[in-house]
C-alpha cells in the first residue's frame, strides 16, 4: 500500500487545507457538531494565518478558530499523548471563552465556546467509544450549569474498522485516521462529495509550491536543530573529557606525594 507522505494530521497541512477551504472547514465542523449544514447562517475563520513561528517551533499549536452562528469554535489536531492533556484543552478553552470578553461589555455576553479535539491517541482508556463530550454538569442532579462550555474529543484509535459509507461524520474522521491512498480512497467510495472534494483539495495542497515551501523550511529547521544538539553534546563531552583528565592529573600528583612520604616514613 503506497503510505502518505503527509497525513490529514500533519499540523501545516491541516492548518492550510481548511483555511484555504473554508467551505469544507464550514462542513466538517457541522458534521462533527451534528449541526444541519444548511442551518448555518455565519461562518467566519479567526486566525486564517500561519504563526511566524511555525516552522522552528514543533511545539506551536496549529488550531483553527472560527465563529459559527455567534458561537466560538476551536478545532485542533493532537497526534501524541503528552501526559497534560486534559489540563491543556482547560487552559486553551478559557482562553478562547474569557478572550471574547470585550470592554465595556457584560459576562452574559460572552458565547458559548466549543473545544474540538482530534487525537492521533487513545485519552480515557477505559472507555471504548470514540467521541466523548463533555459540559458542566452538577453532579448529583446532572443538572447543566451552563451550556457555554462544550468539549469535544475524538480518538482516532477507536473509530470501526468497518468503512460505514453512510456514516459521514465517521468518513471525515477516517481521513484523518488515513495513512495510505487506499485508505483515502475507501472513504472516498461514498455518495457525499464533500469527501471527494476534500481529498482532492489535500492532493492539490500537497503538489503546492507553497506547501512545499513549508516542508523544505521545516525540514531544514529540524536538521539545524539536530546539528546544534549534536555540536552541544560534543561540547559538553569535551569539557567533561578535559574535567576528568585534570582530575586524573591531580590524582596522580597526590598518589606520587603520598609514595614519596611513604617511601620516607620508612627509611626513618
């Protein structure tokens, strides 16, 4: 099976087919939220550009927020278990919530605020669906505190094995899952264009000068990050080389004193 050089979950390639593509962002996110398509009046991309800083930093967080309907929604793509994650989409979600807040304006303003996460990653090992959802609930009651907080997560690991061409919110996320042509091409066997029409955009962006561009910057922003850990480690193994030869120095000059004060103590 011929492997994708680049998946749906490659941060910079996610990033740039769907703000090139709002029309398709517009489309999965409703899929995701279950959301009729039609019954979306206002959908608007908020941070569209690419972070100075993308490709020197692999810690850059590549999400894509948008309006939808006077709601805020953020979507990101997490490929490995860090350990902190669930404290991390906590931070990240009342950053987008209490940003919102203008001044001048009061709390009741503020919108409800969707957190959507894709991961490359199996999060609650003890449950076997692949979406969960989450809101601020009383416990006893389970009753909703408010419906302004909203937190999404999908595990990649846990979708079917089975193709369900009829199941479109499960053919998006198998794209993102996908890591060979076949793969993709399964997904596309199906009666909803837009899955079609986005695998052609990502064939189209991956033929792209500009997002080649992005590989050849990153690649070589890894390789100098390589060379610069590499010249480290040979410095610090040089200092410590010549740390321990000074010590080795300094211990043979105190084994020859004591031989000599020995070697007197016993002519005396």
């Amino acid at each position: 099976m011929a492997k994708l050089k680049h998946t749906f979950k490659n941060d910079i390639l996610f990033k740039l087919l769907f703000t090139k593509n709002p029309h398709l962002l517009e489309r999965f996110v409703s899929r995701l939220l279950n959301i009729p398509p039609e019954s979306i009046k206002d959908f608007k991309v908020i941070n569209p550009e690419m972070p100075p800083d993308v490709i020197n930093d692999k810690q850059c967080r590549l999400d894509i927020l948008m309006e939808v309907d006077g709601q805020k929604v953020n979507l990101e793509v997490q490929v490995k278990d860090e350990g902190n994650f669930p404290e991390r989409v906590l931070f990240h979600w009342a950053r987008a919530y209490s940003n919102a807040l203008t001044a001048g304006s009061d709390f009741i303003e503020l919108p409800r605020t969707i957190l959507i996460n894709i991961l490359g990653f199996s999060l609650f090992k003890d449950y076997g669906g692949y979406h969960s959802e989450f809101q601020v609930l009383e416990v006893t009651r389970n009753v909703s505190l408010s419906d302004k907080m909203v937190i999404h997560f999908f595990e990649l690991e846990k979708l079917p094995n089975e193709v369900n061409t009829d199941d479109i919110s499960l053919l998006w996320l198998r794209l993102f899952k996908a890591d060979t042509e076949e793969e993709l091409q399964m997904s596309s066997e199906s009666k909803f264009a837009e899955v079609n029409e986005v695998i052609d955009a990502y064939h189209n962006l991956m033929a792209s000068e500009g997002f080649r561009e992005y590989e050849r910057q990153r690649e070589k922003a890894e390789l100098d990050e390589r060379h610069r850990t590499n010249n480290a480690v040979r410095r610090a193994d040089e200092k410590w080389q010549s740390v321990i030869a000074e010590k080795d120095a300094e211990i043979a000059t105190m084994t020859a004193k004591i031989a000599e004060l020995n070697a007197k103590l016993g002519e005396q």
